[in-house]
C-alpha cells in the first residue's frame, strides 16, 4: 500500500466554503484513487447518510472560482460538473460507504488533520484573548505612569529651589560631608 505522504499536505486541501471546513469530491477523489465519478455515484446511492449538513454541491460560481485549486483544465474548457463539498462529518460518513483499505488509511488521515486544524484554531482563539488581556493591562499601567510623570511635575518647581548641601555643620559653621 502507497504511504499517504506524497499525496500532498492535507491542510490545503481543507477549504472554508459557505463558512464550513470542507474537502471537496475532486480532492477525495485524488486521495482514495478512485474516479470522481465512482465517489459521486458511491454517494448517490447512499445520499440518506449525506444529509444537507454533510454534503453540499457548489454553484457554477462557487466552482469557477476555485477551479485552479479543484482542477486544472485546458484553456477556453470549462467545468462539466461542480463538485461536491463535504464537512468534516461527510467525509467521516464516506468510510461507511467506500470499503477499499485505502479508503480507511485515507479517512484516517483526513480525520487527524481536521482534528490538527481544530486544535490550531483553538491554540490562536486562546493566544487571542491572551494578547487582548495583556493590551487592556498595558492601557491601565500607562495611564497610571503617566499619572505618576504629572505628580512629578507639579513638584518639579519646588524642587527648582537653590539646592541645599546636605551634612553636618561643624563647629566652625563649615559643611562636613
């Protein structure tokens, strides 16, 4: 069995569409080798597993304007059939309806990465809000400085004074330090 590694980097085969993480049919395709069109149709007769939050196939538009990451055709072709975006749940469902062993190291691999993502997006949403605290902080220690600079101020005059020695006068009224 072909290791998974010169696939590709999973990652980038994970879009955001309509706001979901998906893969999409021609990617999935790619990975189990198998024609998209045996992964539609697998689908199809199978589409009561795929409900509307698992599966979505994108718009004429949706589709042009991700052609160079789905599939690059000749020039002056245009795409024949839109593909299927799947979420996270979709893809989990295709194990239950592609048997091949290389269909079940694929799922695997496709599931340890969008775990990865989300562990990601959940590690920068806490740097986030980490950052944020640290900033409000930083706005109440300089109001805070510059409160202390204003104090400072105000007594600079009378510090302006002629200075005084400080010491010990001695008996002959000289300063000894």
């Amino acid at each position: 069995m072909k290791s998974l590694a010169p696939v590709g980097g999973l990652e980038n085969r994970i879009y955001l569409i309509r706001g979901c993480r998906v893969m999409l049919s021609t990617d999935l395709a790619q990975l189990y080798e198998v024609p998209a069109k045996v992964l539609v149709q697998a689908v199809k007769r199978n589409i009561e597993r795929f409900p509307s939050d698992f599966l979505f196939k994108l718009t004429i538009e949706e589709a042009e304007a991700s052609r160079s990451r789905i599939v690059t055709l000749k020039r002056g072709y245009n795409i024949k059939y839109c593909p299927y975006a799947f979420t996270e749940q979709g893809v989990a469902m295709l194990a239950s309806v592609l048997h091949s062993p290389r269909a079940v190291q694929v799922n695997i691999a496709i599931m340890r990465t969008f775990v990865k993502l989300r562990e990601t997006l959940a590690l920068h949403k806490e740097l986030a809000v980490k950052l944020a605290e640290l900033e409000r902080r930083i706005v109440g220690h300089d109001v805070d400085i510059k409160s202390v600079f204003e104090a400072l101020e105000e007594l600079r005059p009378a510090l302006k004074g002629s200075p005084r020695r400080i010491g010990f006068r001695s008996d002959s009224g000289a300063l000894s330090e």
